[in-house]
C-alpha cells in the first residue's frame, strides 16, 4: 500500500507542476470554438488526473493508518497480557517465599 501511496502522490505532484507544459496557455478570445474547446478538454483532464491522484494517496494513507493503529493494537495487548502474567509470577513467587 505505501508505494501506491507514494505513486499517487508523485503523479500528482508531476501533474501539478507539469500545468504549463500538459495545459499550455490559455488560447486567445480570437481563437476559434474548437481551439478553446481543446483547452477546456485538457484543463478538465489535469483536474481530474489530480483529484484521482489526491484521493488515491488519502485512501492509501488511512489503509496504512489503519493497519498501524490495528498492529499497535495487538502489541498493547500482548503486551498487558506479558505485563499481568509477570505480575501474577511474582505474586506466586512472594506468596511461596513467604
């Protein structure tokens, strides 16, 4: 999941920083109908390539948030239980000696 994530997050920062060059400059108001068209065309595509890319990486990183916080979970967990089982050891131990 994490290099989906980092996959998202270089396609949108290229897609943003490639504006000027995927996009090119708006056309001119005495550009013809299918000219501007084109340029909405593509202006539409760019958005569309970034918010994938942006929604991508958030879906990816709580997937990985959600794992993280699930394999802190089961660590806290053993990790009382080791604790508690320690402790009643000890207790036994004390209550033998004397």
């Amino acid at each position: 999941m994490k290099p989906f994530t980092a996959l998202c997050l270089v396609v949108c920062f290229a897609a943003l920083g490639s504006y000027p060059w995927t996009v090119g400059a708006p056309p001119s108001a005495s550009a013809t109908k299918a000219v501007k068209q084109a340029y909405v065309n593509r202006s539409i595509i760019h958005l569309t390539t970034v918010c994938v890319a942006l929604i991508g990486a958030g879906v990816g990183s709580a997937l990985i948030l959600r794992k993280a916080r699930e394999e802190y979970r089961v660590t806290a967990k053993r990790n009382l239980e080791e604790l508690v089982l320690e402790a009643n050891r000890q207790r036994e131990k004390n209550d033998a000696a004397g």
